[in-house]
C-alpha cells in the first residue's frame, strides 16, 4: 500500500489535480467557519451590485476623526468618476446635432465641455434621429454633472426637534478623508451580489460544498450499482449475466439525460432536495461502469489462482472479493473519480433546465447559473454572478480528470514509461 501511494504521488497530473481539488476541500471547509453569513441571505436592496468595498456613507460622514488630504489628483479622478470618456464623446455628439461646429468642442478641456453643455443642453428638445433610451441617457448625464467642477464642500444638515427646521450640522470638505478601518460599517464584497442582493463569494462556497456532496453521493451508488452488477454478471454468467445485460441494454437504448430529465420532471418540484438528486442521478449513471466492470472480470475468472480457489471449496462471494476485486480496485477507484465529476455536471445540468434542487432550500452551482440566466447577467455584462461559478465547476471537473490520468499512468502498464 505505501509502495502504491508513493507511485500515485509521484504521478505530476496526480499531483495537480489532487492540489487543487483539495485547496477547493479546504476553502468549503474553513470559509463557513469564519463567514457565518447565510449564503442565501439577502443583504442589498438591489440586484447585481459590483465588486468591492462597500462603506457606510452616514457613519464615514460621521466618522469620529477625519483626515486633511491634499491630493493633487483628487479633482481629476472625481470628475472622470462622473464623467467618462464615453459621456465626453456623447455630449459631444449632441453637440455637434444642435449646431456647434466641431473645431470648437474640445473634449479633453472639462471646463470648456461644460459650459457649452450647460449653455446649449435642452432636455425637451428632440434631436433628429435620437432615439428615447438616448436621450435618456442624455438626461442621466446632464443630472450627474451638477455642481461637477465646484470647489466647495458639502453642507450637512439635520433637522431642529422643536421648530423643524432644517440646521446646519456640519461641512464636509472635498478634502475630508477617513480611514476605512475607523468606518462602523464595512462590508467587503469580492464578488458582488447577485440578482437576489445576495453575497455571490459566501453564496458560491456553499454552493461548491453543496454540489461536491451531490456528486459524492451520485458517484458513490453509481459505482456501487456498475460495480455489483458487472461483478455478478462477469463472474456468475448464464442466465445471470443474460438478465443484467439485458436491463443494461435496456438503458443504453435511453439517452442517460433524457432519462434523468424524465425521472427529475416526475418527482416535483417540492420533493427534489440535494440527496433525492444526488440519488436519482446515480442511478442512472451506472450502466457504462457496469459493463467494464464485467469485461474486466471475464478476462480474470478462468485465472489460476480463480480456479485454485474453486477447487478450495470458498463461496461465491469470497472468490469475487478476495481474488477478483482487488485486481480491478485500482480501476474502480479511477471509475469513481469520473462518476463523482459528471453527477457534478449533471446538477449543473438539470438545474440549468430547472430540474434540479428546490431553490429556497440551498445553493449549488447548476443553481447559481440557472438564477444568472434567467436574470440576464451575460448580457447585463455583470460577470461576477456567472463567470465564477463557471470557473469553479471547470477546476473541480479538470482536477477531477487529471487526477483520473495520473491513476491511469500509474495502473495501466501500456501508459507507464
């Protein structure tokens, strides 16, 4: 045993792919333990927001110490904030329609831009040709650009108790800063919310720890089936073998999925949990194992020492797991790897078509893409809900695969160098 695992470790794919499926193991694991956050509770009032740190606007107002900065870039970056190189081009576009000759817009000088803008901008004027969600989004332009070159701070006011008036409480200057680690309130978000307003990172480990278990559960009755059935009916044979590979044929004359699809569709929606998926799913991925597993017997039940055990007077069931499995072990564990990624596949699969696990129970990665979908999140451009569940399903598939080639050079000696 500790000859084999020296083997198995010195395989390079082995190792990879074992590295990056057990740094997904650890991530699943730990991360719950220190972000106890509900993945599938919602936090913003909104859908998609984009990565990054979020700070409390009242409580960095009212921050107990704020901080003088005089940066020389300060203005720029608040100005090309409000005022991209795309608004530039379209207000100089509108422009251009209501007249202005184009050798006197400039729009590299801010200043110059904004004052043609605000002297010649008319919201209620119909340029021709312009479109309504354009000039829409004229409007939007023009209501973010106020006050966009002032220099001076902004004024806090609170309301008096007794008269209702509103009170200067304080003015908060464009050089006020504070630090971020005084702020109250701070909500890191690596990768946004989703269409939910839910933290996508937290939401994706669940989901990734979820849709391991699925594939377990599934790899392991797929393997299980295949493997007793291909066992009995490569050893015992006759009328055995003809019942077993009958109603494996029976299978194959079904697409794997179809039927999946089929059996998924009868349950209802409320029934199907992870585990009655994860079941379902394993067992109908059996059939292909089945029958390698009664190839590779048949070609080991007429060996010497088989036959010595016959003669030794041992059952049946010793013959088949003493003197027959542990030569074919190394291929059913190789099996088990594949079958554990493609019940990952299959959820995905389902899910996506809406067969899969209740939505309000727990997440898992056919979930998170089936809810990015209908949400239109590929065509929004909001990356962060999809692309990293795409990239999670493909590290744990490719892991999976690599490890099973690395098993592969190790076992099978017309591989081995």
């Amino acid at each position: 045993m500790k000859h084999t695992l020296q083997q198995v470790f010195r395989s390079g794919k082995f190792v990879v792919g074992f590295s990056i499926f057990a740094a997904l193991l650890l991530i699943v694991t730990f991360y719950p333990l220190f972000i106890k956050d509900d993945p599938l509770g919602i936090i913003a009032q909104g859908t998609f927001f984009p990565p990054g740190i979020y700070v409390n606007t009242f409580d960095s107002i009212n921050s107990p110490i704020t901080y003088t900065l005089m940066l020389e870039d300060a203005a720029a970056k608040r100005i090309a904030n409000k005022l991209s190189d795309d608004d530039r081009l379209a207000m100089k576009e509108w422009l251009l329609a209501d007249g202005i000759p184009e050798d006197q817009i400039d729009i590299t000088d801010t200043a110059l831009l904004l004052d043609q803008w605000v002297t010649n901008y008319d919201p209620t004027q119909s340029v021709p040709g312009m479109t309504f969600a354009k000039q829409r989004y004229y409007q939007r332009v023009d209501a973010s650009l106020k006050g966009l070159l002032s220099i001076e701070g902004v004024t806090v006011s609170v309301k008096n108790p007794e008269t209702g008036v509103l009170e200067e409480a304080g003015i908060v200057k464009q050089s006020d800063f504070v630090n971020i680690n005084e702020v109250a309130n701070v909500r890191v978000l690596p990768l946004g919310t989703d269409n939910f307003g839910r933290d996508v990172l937290t939401e994706l480990v669940a989901a990734t720890a979820v849709s391991l278990q699925i594939g377990l559960v599934a790899g392991l009755i797929a393997t299980l089936i295949g493997l007793t059935l291909g066992l009995l009916a490569g050893y015992v044979g006759g009328l055995v073998d003809d019942i077993i590979m009958f109603v494996t044929n029976l299978f194959l004359v079904i697409p794997g999925f179809v039927l999946l699809i089929l059996i998924s569709f009868s349950i209802g929606q409320d029934k199907r949990g992870p585990l009655t998926v994860a079941v379902v799913i394993g067992i109908t991925s059996w059939v292909w194992l089945a029958k390698a597993v009664r190839s590779q017997v048949l070609s080991l039940r007429n060996r010497d020492h088989v036959n010595l055990s016959k003669l030794s007077g041992h059952s049946i069931f010793h013959i088949i797991l003493n003197d027959i499995l542990p030569y074919i072990a190394s291929y059913v564990v190789m099996a088990l790897i594949l079958q554990i990624a493609s019940g990952i596949l299959a959820e995905a699969q389902l899910s996506i078509l809406g067969l899969g696990p209740r939505t309000t129970e727990v997440p898992t990665l056919g979930l998170m893409m089936r809810w990015a979908m209908i949400y239109q999140a590929q065509i929004l451009g909001n990356w962060w809900a999809y692309f990293p569940v795409l990239v999670t399903i493909a590290l744990v598939t490719f892991s999976m695969n690599l490890m099973n080639t690395g098993l592969d050079q190790v076992f099978n000696p017309a591989l081995r160098e």
